[in-house]
C-alpha cells in the first residue's frame, strides 16, 4: 500500500503552545520510530513501538515529549510547552517487524518552527 | 547506547571526482545500512551489510564492510549532481537499537 505518511507537513507555532504530530505506518508494519533532525543535522532517535511491547522512550530529549500509538498502527508525538530548541524536522519510521537488519521507510516528515 | 562516527561531514567535489564516506565504530556491529537524505527530503535505504568483508555494487556505488564488522564505506565513481545530498550510515547493536551517523553531506560542483 501506500508509504509512511505524517500530517501536518508544516506546523508553525508560538513558544509555550503544546503541538501534536501524526504518523501513518506502512499497513502491516509493527515497529514505528521517530526522529528529530535539526537544520544540517543527523537523525536524533527519540522513540521506538514494537507492536504491543512498552516503547522505547530513552531518546526524548525531555518529560515535555510524549508518544502514543494506538491500536499499532497510527502514533501521535506530543510536545507541551514548545520551546524554540524544539524547530526540527520530526520523521516517522516503520518496518516491518522492527529487527535491525530491517529496512526502515521513512514518512516525509514533519517540519515544526517554533516562534 | 552505540556510537558510531561517519566521517567526513561534508564533501565537495567536481563532477567527475569520486566520493568516499566512513563509518566506525568502536563496537561490532551485527549490520549496518546505508540510507541517502536528498536536500529537503526523507531518507531513503541504499542497502544493507550484514557478513565480514562483504562488498555491494550498486552501478557507481560499492559499499564495504570491514572484516571486524567495526567499519563501513560508501564510495562513488565518478559523481554526478544527481549525487547530491546527505548519506548515512545506520548501524545495529546487539538488540534492535538502531543508530545513526550524523551523515556526510556531499556537493557535486557541475
């Protein structure tokens, strides 16, 4: 089916606001990850769903970031209280069964400005 | 967590010129992937070592793996502008922990 999708493409908000971004895996996949990348930087792992598992949280770079994924398939990460360090690209991830020698497909990502 | 080091971080060069980047680890790995992030896009997987000295062609790519499984290149014959953008390395720790070089941004200069 389709590819890795993430809404908003674009997402321009005040310091203090909370934003919340959205990721459709591959149908079938059940690892999903994010990432942040900031302007010329590498990938920076935030989070990791295996399926039903507890996530993988030890990238969030602070207790103002938050995931959910619900029902295995669609995942929501969460940003309270958006500070300007948060202004990144925030990229959506899935493969298949989330084994390390699995291909990971990259969503379009999110790019997020914070004023 | 893993480190890994992808060096160098940024490449410029004629088109024409070949092109090599490097990542090292200081652990060995059970695999690594090389993925390439045109400018303003998404990473895209190239491919994937998993066995000691193992070598892939890919028309003017050739990836490498180190016999220690310690080290990997990505090497272009002969760049094109079509080459342009930044490529990374993504490795594999004993779990499913995954992480990525910081990448080797390259310009090819027509």
């Amino acid at each position: 089916g389709a590819g890795v999708s993430q809404s908003p493409s674009n997402k321009v908000t005040e310091k203090g606001k909370d934003v919340e971004l959205r990721c459709d895996p591959i149908s079938g996949h059940t690892a999903l990850y994010w990432y942040r990348q900031s302007l010329g930087q590498g990938l920076e792992f935030l989070i990791y769903f295996q399926g039903n598992s507890a996530p993988d949280k030890s990238g969030l770079p602070s207790d103002r970031f938050s995931a959910e994924r619900t029902g295995g398939s669609v995942s929501t990460l969460t940003i309270q209280r958006t500070q300007q360090e948060d202004s990144a690209v925030y990229l959506c991830a899935s493969s298949l069964v989330g084994a390390v020698q699995e291909t990971q497909y990259f969503g379009p990502g999110t790019r997020l400005l914070v004023l | 967590g893993q480190q890994v080091m992808q060096i160098p971080q940024y490449q410029h060069v004629q088109e024409g010129e070949d092109f090599t980047t490097y990542c090292n680890s200081s652990t060995t790995l059970s695999n690594i992937q090389w993925y390439k992030q045109r400018p303003g896009g998404h990473p895209v997987f190239l491919i994937q070592l998993v066995k000691s000295g193992e070598v892939k062609k890919q028309k003017r790519l050739t990836f490498q793996f180190g016999e220690a499984k310690k080290n990997s290149s990505l090497h272009i014959t002969a760049t094109q502008t079509t080459d342009v953008g930044t490529y990374f390395c993504l490795v594999g720790g004993s779990n499913y922990k995954l992480t990525f070089g910081k990448g080797t941004l390259l310009t090819v200069n027509p």
